[in-house]
C-alpha cells in the first residue's frame, strides 16, 4: 500500500512541473541573457497626435519598468507651466509618473497605466484648474500605453500607442466629479539603456 502510495505521488508531482514547463508565458517576461525582457531603464522621445497643419509636439521620455509589475519614470515636459507651445491644459508642473505594467499572453506586448499629480505653475491658468496658490496640487494625470518590444540590429526597442486624461480635483471646481480638462493620444519610442564604456575625461 505504502509502496503505491509513494508511485501515485511522484506520478502526479512529475505531471504537475511537466505541465507547469510547458505553460506559455508572455516573451516580454523573459529575463535571459538574450534580452528579451523589458526590465530595464528606457530613454526615447513621445510624439503627441496634433490636429492637421499644427507643429509636432515631441518631448523626452526616461522610464525604469521594474520586476514585479512597477514603472517609474520622469519627462521632458513635467516643468511645462510656462511654455508658451503647449495647450493650456498643459500648462502645469507634472510630478514624475508612477504605475503598473503587466505583460499581454504569449506576446512581446505589454500594457501600462501610470499616475502623475499635477501643480499650479506661474503659467497655469486659474480659470481651468482654479488654483489658489503657485504650486498647490490641483489635480492629476493618467497615462495608458500598449507598447510591444522589438529586437533590432542597433539594440531592443520599446514602442506603442499611448493615450492620457489631464483632470482638475472636484474639491477646488466645487463640480461633482473630477473634470477632464484635456485628453489626447499619441505614440512612444524608447530604447534599452546600456552600459557604457567610462567617458575619457
């Protein structure tokens, strides 16, 4: 009895890990030496879909996505409060961004939801986000990307659509819901941050 007991535990042990070898997992969770991972830092630039016969709108990007579903970053844009370009709705001081990544199946695809607060500047208007004071928090930024990860000859890349909402806090508008003061779309670029050779001095 004791002996077919021992025979049915390693039967089913060694079912359960083939099963678990052969489950998909999504290729941009791979972390091998081939890298084919998106943990990494990224450096590129987002290019913001503008009406027809407007100037381009491109700015910066430097993103960390993190093991265990984090993304961390900054931009070219967070001190834009004062940049006559931009719409006004963008005339804000924006805090680093901070948010969630999760891998889509058996795909080199990944989607990304990232938070930013928003802050009055000398440049915001008072009429959009009603701001009593420079620098006081007036509401937040929400970001959404489906980026894909490319291997190319000249290193990985990082790529996609993205779309955001820029809302004002209920509280300061007295209005009873955030207000989306303005929203947009547009497409992101980046590539793997690697290392490099010390600099000569």
């Amino acid at each position: 009895m004791e002996r077919k007991r021992r025979l049915f535990l390693s039967a089913f042990t060694f079912v359960l890990f083939t099963a678990l070898t052969m489950m998909p997992t999504s290729r941009a969770m791979a972390d091998d030496d081939q890298g084919e991972s998106v943990v990494g830092t990224w450096i590129g630039k987002a290019t913001f879909d503008t009406p027809p016969g407007a100037p381009p709108f491109i700015e910066a990007e430097l993103a960390s996505v993190h093991h265990g579903g984090i993304v961390t970053g900054t931009s070219g844009i967070d001190h834009s409060s004062q940049n006559p370009f931009v719409p006004p709705g963008l005339a804000v001081e924006l805090s680093d961004y901070l948010g969630t990544w999760e891998p889509i199946g058996d795909s080199d695809k990944i989607a990304v939801t990232f938070k930013r607060l928003l802050f009055a500047g000398p440049g915001t208007p008072s009429q959009i986000y009603h701001q009593l004071f420079l620098g006081q928090n007036i509401g937040q930024a929400s970001i959404q990307a489906l980026l894909t990860l490319q291997q190319t000859k000249s290193g990985d890349v990082l790529k996609g659509p993205f779309t955001f909402q820029l809302t004002n806090f209920k509280e300061l508008t007295g209005l009873p819901s955030d207000q989306v003061v303005l929203s947009g779309s547009g497409t992101v670029s980046l590539s793997r941050v690697a290392i490099e050779p010390l600099a000569k001095p």
